[in-house]
C-alpha cells in the first residue's frame, strides 16, 4: 500500500509539474525584450517577409503583429481610439490615416530618411503625422479557365464589367471592411462623379456573386476557379499567377485606382521609443527593398517594378484625391451599405 | 475506553423543546427527553414521525425553530456538528468506499495527529471488538452488508465519542443478519457503556435492545418506557397498536368506571377508566393474553367464539375467532401452543369460548385511536 | 394484522407561525466559514464574468453611439425594414431547417444503430461523431472544396447546387449538428422497455402501428431535446456562416459585421440581445423536457435487444448509414487532402508548405502552423484545468451544502444559465466589460487569461450538470460522517468525494478541452495580436483566401482533439483500472 500512495504521490507531483509549465508557458514566461504592437493592413505574405527582416535589425524588440483587412483594422483603432492597444500603424490606407488624424489619435514624428520620401507619399505636416511607404493599385483578377467555360470575354476596363454576360461571375471586396474595396469604389465615384459612379455600381451589383471581406480575396476565389472574375490588386494577381494559378491580370483603361499605405506612431504608447525605432526601420532602403518586391510603386524613387507587373504600371494609376476620399469615406460606406447589403438580400 | 456508567443523577443529555418545522410540516414538535449516562434509547415510530430528524438535530446536522441541547452539562444547541462530541451511524453505512476498513476507521483518527503506531493500534483494537480482525485491508464492497455496518459501528466509536447516534443502522440488512447484529450492537454498547441513541421502525428491535423506548407519532412524544412497561401498559391505543399485536374492540363506556359494553355483551376491566357511560371506547387486549377453552361460561368475561382461520406459526398457532356476540365486523386474534391446540381440540369452524381476564384489558376513549365507535 | 390498524400519522400540530420563522442559528464553525467565503467568490465570479457583462450588453443595446439612452431605437431602427431586419429571419430559417433535417437523419442513424443488427455497430459510431473534433468552419471550407462552383463533386456530376448561401450553412449545421443530436437519440432510443413492445405484439399491433403508438411516444421528450440542441447550435454558430454564408446574413454574422467590420457597438449589442432570446426559450424548453425526460427514465425498465428487421428494411438503413459514413470520411478526406496539396485544384502535388509558411500575422514568423496551435493547446490545457476546478468545486459547495439553501438554489440557476449564452454574445459582452479604461478588470483586456475565462464560461453549463450528477450519485451522509468526526470537509472533498467522482472529473477536463480547441464564436471578439487560435487562425485564413493553410491547421485540430481524446481515454481506462478494488462487489 505505501508503494502505491509513493507512485501517486509521484504522479502528482509530475502533474502538476506538467500543468505549471503549461501555464507559465502560457504567461509568456520571461521576456525581457520590449514588446511593439503593430497594428498592419499589409497582406499576410507580406508581413511574413518582413518581419524576419525587421526582427533581425531590431533584436531587441519583440514585435506583435496585428493583422485585419483595411476597413476592420480602421473600426478596430477607432473604438480603441481611448485605450489604444496598438503603438504603431504600419501599412495602412492613408485615407485612414486621414481619419486618425483628424481625431487626434497620431503622434506626428519624423522618422530618419523621411526627407527622402517622395512628398505625395507623406503627410504636408511637419513633423509628419504619418508617412507612406507604397502603394497599391486595382487589378482584375480574370480565371483563363472558367473564362473558357463559360465563355467569358477577357474585361479590359470598368465599363466591360457591366456586360451582362458576368452575371454571377464577379467578386469584389466589400468597401466597407477592405481597402482594396473602397479604393475602387472611390476610384469610380472620382473618375465618374458621384452621380454617374453610384449608377455604375448599381449597374456592377447586379453581376456580383459575393462581396468579400478581404480585398485580396476575390483574387484568391477567382484563382481556386470558384469565380470567373475578382477586382482586387495587383500584387496578389502577380503572387498567385506565379504559384500556376491560370489567372490573368488586367489593369483597367480608365486608370487604375491606388492607395498609398502609410504608418503612424499611435498617441499614447507606453513604448514611444522602441515604437520610433520600428518606424525609421520601416521606410529604411532595407524594407523600401523589400516593399519593392510586391509594389510596382514605393515611396521612395529608384526601385524596380516587380516581376510580372507591367513595367508602365507607375503610369496607369487613376490621380486619386485621398483628401476627397478621407472625407467622403463615412457618407460614402453609409450610402454603399444601405444600397448593397439591401441588394445582397437575395432569398 | 470502557465508560463506568454514570453515578450523578444529572442527565447525560437534555433535550428541551425542540420544535423543527419544514415549511408547513411540523416534523418535531416541542420535543423534551432526558437520556442518563450510558442509557441506550431508542427512537421508535413510523417513517414520517420526526425521529429522524430528532437524531440529525441532535448531531447538530439539522438546525431546529427552538429549544436547547444539553450534552455532558454543556449546551450544545448553537454548535456545530464538528463542535459536538458524536459518533453516527447511517442506515446506508455511508462507508467510504475508496477507502479500506482500516482507512474508514482511521478516517476520524488521523485528523488528530496521533502517532501512526498508535492509530494502527486502535484499528486492531476497534477490527477485533466489532469481530472483525482480518478484514481491515478490504474494500467495503468487498465486505457483507452485516461486515459493512459493523465497520461503520467501529468508526462511529474510533474517537470515542460520548454519544453514539444510530439511525435505522439494521433496515438495509436482511433478517437474519439483523436479529444477530441487533444483539451484538447491544452488547457492544454494554461494554462500551456509551450514551446511545438508536432510531428504528421495527418495534421488536426498540424492545430487544433499548434501556427505554421513547415512542413517536407526527413529532411527538407518545410515550416514554422501558420495554416492557411499553408492551404491558401502552399509553395510548397507538402506542397499543404499534408495539406487539393488539385486538381493539369497539364499544361504549359503561355505567362505573369497571364495566365496558360492546354489542350485547358487557365486560369488566381491572384498570377502572374514568370516562362518563355512553362515552365511545376501545377495549385492548393482547392475542397471548386471551384464555381459550374455559368451562364456565357464565362467568364474567367470557362468550363463545366461531374458529374463522388457523395460522400455523411452527411453536404456535394463530386464531382468528369471530364473536357472534358482536356481529360481523370483529375478529380477535388469539394465540395457542401447539399443545393446548391439541388438548383443545380447535379445528376449522369448531366453537371456542374464551375468557378476556379483566386486568389484562385496557380501555381507552374511542377519539384517540380513530376506530369509529360501535361499529 | 388483523386488527384495525391505527392510522401512524395524525393530522399535524398546527406550529405557530412565530415559532415557524424561527431557527436556532449554530455558530459559523471553521468550516461554515470557509464554505461561506467560496460562495461569495462564486458569487462574485459568476458577478463579474456572467451577469455584469451581460448587464452592460443589455444597457449597450438602449444607446446611442455617445452613450446616451435612447429606449428602444436601435431595435426600432433593426426591425425598420425587411432589409436590415433579414438576419433574424434567416437565422430562424436555416436553424429551423437544420434542426429538421439533423433530427431526422440522426434519428434513422441511431435507430439502425440501436434497434437493428446493423454490422459495424462501433465503426458508424465512431465516424459519426467525428464532426465535434473540428470547428465548424472547417466543414464549412471543406464543403467549398466539395461542392463550391469549383468543387470536386461540381466538377465531376457538372451540378452546382448553389452552396453560398442558406444551402451551404445549413448542410453545416447539419453535419456539425449531427453528432450531438445522434447521441441524445441514441440514449433515447435505448432506454426502451422491451415489455411495452412484447406486450403491444401480442395484442397483435403492426409495425409501424407500434412505431406510432410505442417507439415514438417513448423518445418523444429525446426527440424534442435533440431539437433543441440543433436549433441552439444552428442559430448560434458563428463559423459556418462566416465561411460560406456568402451574402447570406445570420444573427452571428450579422453581429460580427456591425462590430468587426463597422464597430457600430449599440447595434450589435442589440442584434445580440436578438440572439440571445430564441437561444433562452430553447435552453428554457430543453430543461423543461429534461425533466420529464429524468422522470420517465428512473421507472424500472427492461432493456430491448436489437432485432433483425426485413431485409429490404435492413439493407436500406445499411445503405443510409453506409452513405453517411461515407459523406463524413470524404469531408476529413478532402481536408487532409487540401492540407497536402500545393495549389488546389490546379496543382495537386504533395506538399508541407501549408504547414510551413503560415500566413496568420503574429505567428508567421514565429514557428508557424504550431505556433497557432501551441497557443490553443495552452488555452485549452487552462481551460480544462481552471474550468474543471471552478466547475467541480462550485458543484460540490452547491450539491453538498447543508446551510444557506436560497443561495445555493441561486447559485445554481445561475451556473446552468451559461448554456443559453450564445459565445458571440458572452464574447461581445466580454468586450464591453473589459475594454473599457475606466474599469480595474481591463487589465484582463488582450490576456490569455480572457482567452480563458470566457470559455470557460461558454462550456459553463454541461460540465457543471455532469458533476453535478456525478455528486447526486454518491452517499449524502459522507459530509455528516465527516463532520461528525471533527474532520473539515475540504478533507473530505479531497480523500473521497474526489477519487469517487474522478471518472466524471476526467470527463469534465476533456469537454472543456475538446470545445476549448474548437471554439470560435467567444473569442472572435477577444483575440489580441500574438494570442490567435487555431479556429481563429481558419477563419482568418479564409477571410484572406488562404484555404490551403487553413485546411492545413483544420487538419491540425483535428489530429489535436483526437489525440486529446485518446489521451483522455487511456486516463479513464487507468483510473477505472485503479479503482476496480472498490467497485467489484
């Protein structure tokens, strides 16, 4: 009998010892290195490259990355606008960075190199509230094959989506949750007026199959043969059609909408200087180099335009006004949600 | 170990008023006891009447509306159980059954740092005194039902206690089991000398082992006794009827306080009542105490009988004898030796006279037994 | 007895009803006090993590976006139209449907498993309650690879049966239903009596005259439960919907859209509200029928043995069980298969890298794929582990007091409340509780602690009701024996109420465990960077279109709750090992 209350005795003590490591491990044990908070709307694949990078030059720092679609990470970082949880913004949609701006939730600074910025790239304040490090642009996302089977024509322009023959063919991302959705929306709403631009996507809606939450989704669908066509961005076309993915990519003849992607240091961070240190890293040649790899258009001048982007894309971007887009951004989602999430009723 | 029964005339335990209620149920109702050092009571009544509860508040497991607790000259009333100085027993054991025998009996021991030698000591001491020397390395579904209650009796004794709370320990048991185990639970507490209380239905068990039986009925005292003032000098036709058998014959109080009339026959009781005549009653006499085959009978008390029924019981017989005096609703039950069976001849519907001698009858108002009057 | 008996009870002395209202109060033992000082941290904790959070969704849902009170507006303004009002109804819709189509398939399954000598008894069982092992998204991606425009079977029969939509989310739930339904129905199915049978085929009653008259009217109350539960799950799943509800909006997406995607807080504070009441008039339902059900199961019953039925009848129900075998291996089939693959459908060699480059931001460049799982293994080992304690302790002060009858009563309506709180809901709550500055409990805000509590909180009831029967099964004097030599009852807790209830307690662990791996629809609102989850981590990777690695981390689930689910297994097997000496007679 004493063995056997010995063997418990011992199984509970190797219980426990067990479950203690568990939850300490769970506690995050100790780390002295001090934690950055990075709030991105940079695409997975991205962040997946750069990261490494960036931990290597930064050793010290312990980098936490939040990742969520443009529009969600906006909503995220304005109701967390009084307990910020974020200490710096990287990569996000200026027009965002517009709106934070506006509600005071940026701290302005400088980050060493800014002078070498482009300045269409950069907030006109000085210090900068924010600063951009590329830009992203609208791309259609066209599947060869399904294309052949249901004897899609390849579209070429805004205009060509409407063609009825789409029909239930074409995924775009929902401008309310995803960038990449709003930037077009804005494009078209700029390029046609107000007027004419909500008729074309009255006109769109009616050939849409889904709206998505992730702008590089509808890319994605299109890639796995579940939709013909997705409006999406460039990037991911080039990335997917290099995976053998039969996609072909389509920069639209009116111009293709972009948007640059800036950071930010967030007011009120308990780290200020680990935050300013990640900041000057992130628009450093070395991340500019990396940036340059996905954007056919980075914020500083002198980088190649990645392979299987046209090499004239710089030229073909639709003149956006962000200014225009920051401030029209809430009437514009109101007025598209009221429109569309009515139209997406479909039983 | 062993207790010297008390000298000192001062109770052991007092129990005085206990009221408990159970929203509108009234389980004990102004309840007053005193138990003597060493006494050994038993709580007798039906399922329902209290006695129950009576033990748990005692133990402390219960909290009553009012009254107090004495133990041992100290009131206990507001302490809680683990304050109070108790062993219990429970009909279902409650053994722990992870636990061996040994474990069980050691269970109150170890929680009071003694040495381990001695503990073990005790638990031998205590295996041998339930009978039970060889099975303290058991489980307790490995033991007998009988084994299981006297390791749980072993427990209940292991710290000693000053009383010994045993409720319906004997019921799960089957019959044999019981009427062996009955005696050697008595004996045990003879030798312990413990200050026990013990809660049953079964009348035959209250009469075997207690010193005094204290009869229950609806949270209520009905009588207190030692057993044989119980059986012989019942109280109430309750208490009659719930101890031993009883006959109950209806009828009215006669003109003194000595004569009882049923039907058309009139009978004297030595036990004068002092009920006015006419006043319904119920008329008691145990079957042993009824005399069969009498020659004369113009005497008092006596009357022929139809033999209805024969029970054959192995050492006697049971009657049943219809009295043609009192029409067709009343039977009385009788016993007989085989012997005197035989003597007398009793056969199926032979007729049988019978003698009810007057100091063997008791009479009580109709009102306390619920028998309609007269019938 | 011959004689007139005495009749043993009395009418009772009337007591006075000042006497009544009394009661000796025992002084506050050690014990007492101790016992006293749990309750209030129960209290406390049910407080703090159940009704305060709830309180504060309840008050959300009557403000405006500043705060102010505006009554019902934001209820006014859901039920505006047909438009914004739709998720309600198709909420009820695909749940009511789910909850048809679940029964009924789950009831011919049990049915041939149970009344019928089907070979392979063990076999259908085991594939059938796969589905509990993985969120439900997952099913929810592998029925794209499946049936989408693009899917396997698509391709093959050319037919696409639209699955975006309320056909996708309802063969969902469905098959995540499945397994719960099927076991209600299975121990319905089997508590028969075989005597009413026998006694109905001697009166020479039909077939399917005893199915009408006997069968059915003695699972009606399992049926009814079973009911209940797909509805609840259905109107309360959050992942399947997500994945291929397309523009289809239900309650749960609806929530996450208007808080995700628009941070309108009031409105889905209000949509929850929504939620929250269907899934309380189920949970509400249920207990009634349980019950009755309880009821109906104590009588004494003799058990009924597995007949041979015609063969036509034999062989279809084979053939029905056979196909839905098939259909569930074919699910995990495609997901093992999407998991190895390089670029589904278009490049099918084998392939590690879904494992490897692992695009969920936070973890990639950590150690990938394990990463996310490493964190869920945490959250779940802490779940089971504080939740079994809190469950089991809370239980046991509750089932084995003696003193303070109203608070226990209290306490315990609230720990079985849980189960009526969709996970959305609690996570949303949670979310305006601990993300407000001004409030001591937002150091909890983006903690594993959070992660934790609140699922603890979601899987509350079930593992509460299992201790609490396990507790009701052993002797009510052990406490008073205890007690009774000066033993304290946490001594007693640990010598014997524990090692006695210890297969229940395994159980518990496992439950918190198995629902801790899958779970999705509380911590939606909660995640914090660094801290995803496995299902998290699915979701998140199909939002962004990366299905293979989120069939890769499906399949990681899978193999974890598996595996977790042997373990438990093996521990149960030592553990009954261990205590035959007290069990065998």
């Amino acid at each position: 009998m004493s063995s056997f209350r010995a063997h418990r005795r011992l199984a509970v003590v190797i219980a426990l010892t067990l479950i203690l490591a568990i939850v300490l491990g769970a506690c995050g044990g100790a780390k002295k290195k001090t934690k950055v908070v990075i709030y991105t709307a940079k695409e997975n694949e991205e962040i997946a490259e750069y990261i490494p990078v960036a931990e290597k030059a930064l050793p010290d720092l312990d980098l936490e990355v939040l990742r969520l679609s443009t529009g969600d990470l906006t909503a995220r970082l304005l109701a967390e606008k009084d307990n910020p949880q974020a200490d710096v913004i990287w990569g996000v949609a200026a027009t965002s960075m517009l709106i934070f701006e506006k509600e005071g939730m940026l701290e302005p600074y400088a980050p060493k190199g800014v002078e070498k910025i482009l300045p269409q790239f950069k907030s006109p304040k000085d210090p900068p509230t924010w600063v951009g490090v590329d830009a992203y642009l609208t791309a259609f996302c066209v599947n060869k094959e399904v294309a052949k089977k249901n004897n899609l024509p390849t579209p070429t322009s805004w205009k060509d989506l409407l063609d009825p023959v789409y029909k239930g063919h074409i995924v775009m991302p929902n401008p309310a949750s995803s960038g990449t959705g709003f930037m077009f929306v804005s494009s078209v709403l700029q390029g046609l007026g107000e007027e004419e631009g909500w008729n074309y996507l009255d006109k769109l809606d009616d050939n849409i199959a889904i709206y998505t939450k992730s702008g590089s989704k509808p890319c994605k669908l299109a890639a796995a043969g579940e939709y013909g066509i997705g409006i999406s961005f460039a990037f991911v076309a080039a990335r997917l059609i290099k995976d053998g993915a039969p996609l072909e990519m389509v920069l639209p003849a009116e111009g293709s909408g972009y948007e640059v992607e800036a950071n930010a240091l967030v007011k009120g961070t308990d780290v200020p200087e680990a935050a300013k240190r990640f900041l000057d890293w992130a628009i450093s040649d070395e991340a500019m180099a990396l940036y340059a790899k996905y954007f056919a258009v980075v914020a500083k001048p002198g980088f190649p335009v990645p392979e299987g982007m046209p090499p004239d894309t710089p030229d073909r971007l639709f003149p956006m006004d962000f200014k225009w887009s920051s401030d029209n951004r809430e009437a514009i989602l109101k007025q598209w949600t009221e429109r569309f999430a009515a139209k997406t009723e479909k039983d | 170990m062993e207790r010297s029964k008390g000298t000192s005339s001062e109770p052991y335990l007092r129990i005085i008023g206990v009221t408990k209620t159970f929203g509108n149920l009234v389980a004990v109702d102004d309840f007053s006891l005193d138990v003597m050092e060493g006494e050994f009571i038993c709580l007798l009544g039906p399922s329902g009447c209290g006695k129950t509860t009576l033990l748990r508040i005692i133990a402390g497991l219960e909290e009553p509306n009012t009254g107090k607790i004495y133990q041992a000259g100290r009131e206990i009333t507001h302490l809680p159980p683990r304050e109070r100085d108790f062993g219990i027993v429970f009909q279902s054991y409650a053994l722990f059954p992870n636990l061996t025998a040994a474990q069980n009996i050691a269970y109150g021991l170890q929680s009071r740092k003694l040495p381990k030698e001695q503990i073990a000591k005790r638990v031998a001491e205590l295996l041998e005194m339930v009978g039970l020397p060889d099975v303290g390395h058991k489980y307790p579904s490995q033991l007998s039902g009988g084994q299981q209650q006297r390791i749980a009796l072993a427990r209940a004794l292991a710290t000693s206690p000053g009383l010994l709370l045993l409720d319906e320990p004997l019921s799960a048991l089957d019959a044999r089991v019981r009427v062996s185990l009955r005696l050697e639970i008595k004996r045990l507490q003879r030798r312990v000398g413990v200050t026990t209380i013990f809660v049953t239905h079964d009348q035959e068990e209250a009469l075997v082992m207690a010193d005094r039986i204290v009869v229950m009925r609806a949270g209520r005292i009905e009588q207190v006794g030692t057993p044989e003032e119980i059986y012989r000098h019942p109280a109430t036709p309750f208490v009659a009827d719930f101890v031993g058998v009883m006959n109950f014959l209806p009828g009215y109080a006669g003109p003194t306080p000595n004569r009882v009339r049923c039907g058309s026959l009139e009978f004297q009781c030595a036990n004068p009542h002092d009920l006015a005549p006419d006043t319904p009653v119920v008329l008691t006499i145990r079957p042993e105490d009824i005399r069969l085959g009498v020659d004369d009978l113009s005497a008092p008390n006596t009357t022929t009988t139809r033999v209805e029924e024969i029970e054959f019981l192995g050492s006697f017989y049971r009657l049943m004898l219809r009295l043609e005096a009192l029409g067709d609703t009343t039977r009385l039950v009788a016993e007989v030796s085989s012997n005197r069976m035989r003597d007398l001849k009793i056969e199926y519907k032979s007729t049988l006279s019978i003698h009810l001698p007057p100091s063997l009858l008791h009479v009580y108002p109709a009102e306390m037994s619920g028998i309609e009057a007269g019938a | 007895m011959t004689t007139p008996a005495i009749s043993p009870t009395i009418p009772r002395p009337v007591v006075d009803r000042r006497i009544r209202r009394q009661r000796v109060r025992q002084r506050l033992g050690r014990d007492e006090i101790l016992r006293r000082a749990l309750f209030v941290l129960m209290g406390v904790w049910l407080y703090l993590f159940l009704i305060y959070p709830l309180f504060r969704l309840l008050i959300r849902s009557l403000q405006n976006k500043e705060g102010a009170f505006v009554g019902l507006a934001n209820y006014a303004a859901y039920f505006s139209s047909a438009t914004t009002s739709a998720s309600l109804r198709h909420s009820l819709n695909i749940s009511i449907l789910s909850m048809v189509i679940t029964v009924s398939l789950a009831f011919l399954y049990a049915y041939g498993l149970t009344r019928m000598t089907l070979p392979a008894k063990r076999f259908f069982r085991i594939v059938a309650m796969l589905p509990i092992f993985v969120p439900s998204l997952v099913q929810a991606l592998a029925f794209i690879y499946m049936f989408g425009n693009n899917g396997l079977f698509t391709r093959i029969f050319g037919l696409n049966i639209g699955l975006y939509g309320p056909v996708g989310i309802v063969m969902s739930e469905v098959f995540y239903a499945f397994p719960h339904a099927l076991i209600i129905l299975m121990t319905a199915l089997a508590l028969a009596d075989a005597r009413l049978y026998e006694a109905a085929e001697s009166l020479g009653a039909s077939g399917l005259r005893i199915f009408f008259t006997v069968t059915l009217p003695a699972i009606k109350y399992g049926l009814m439960s079973a009911a209940f539960v797909v509805f609840t799950l259905a109107i309360t799943d959050f992942g399947a919907p997500k994945v291929v509800g397309g523009n289809y909006d239900v309650l749960a997406t609806d929530i996450y859209n208007k808080v995700i995607g628009q941070q309108n807080f009031e409105m889905g504070a209000t949509i929850s509200t929504l939620l929250l009441i269907p899934a309380m008039i189920a949970f509400i339902l249920d207990r009634l029928v349980q019950r009755r059900q309880v009821a109906q199961i104590t009588a004494e019953v003799k058990p009924l043995a597995p007949k041979k039925y015609h063969p036509l009848v034999q062989g279809a129900v084979l053939t029905f069980c056979i196909l839905i075998v098939i259909f569930i291996l074919s699910i995990y089939g495609i997901v093992i298969v999407g998991a190895f693959t390089k670029y589904w459908p278009y490049d099918l060699s084998l392939t590690l890298k879904n494992f490897k480059t692992f695009y969920v931001a936070g973890a990639q460049h950590k150690s990938g794929a394990l990463h996310v799982l490493w964190n869920s293994i945490q959250m779940a080992t802490g779940t089971a582990i504080f939740g079994t304690a809190i469950v089991f302790i809370s239980a046991y002060l509750i089932e084995k007091g003696r003193r303070l009858r109203w608070v226990r009563s209290v306490l315990y309506l609230l720990s079985i409340m849980p189960l009526s709180i969709p996970g959305m809901v609690l996570g949303l709550a949670y979310v305006f509780t601990f993300n407000d500055p001004s409030s001591p409990l937002n150091r909890l805000y983006g903690t594993m602690a959070i992660l934790v509590i609140s699922t603890i909180f979601h899987y509350y009831t079930v593992p509460f009701l299992t201790a609490t029967t396990a507790l009701k099964q052993l002797d009510p004097e052990f406490e008073a024996i205890g007690e009774s030599l000066n033993v304290p009852f946490y001594r007693t807790f640990w010598r014997v109420t524990v090692p006695m209830t210890l297969p229940a307690i395994i159980s518990i662990a496992m439950y918190f465990f198995l629902n801790a791996m899958v779970t999705l629809s509380a911590i939606v609102f909660l995640f914090v960077p660094g801290r995803e989850l496995a299902s998290l981590a699915v979701m998140l990777l199909d939002d962004a279109g990366e299905s293979a690695q989120a069939m890769a981390m499906s399949l990681l689930i899978l193999v974890t709750g598996l595996a977790a689910r042997g373990f438990f297994y093996l521990l149960t097997r030592g553990v009954e090992r261990r205590t035959q000496a007290w069990t065998q007679g």
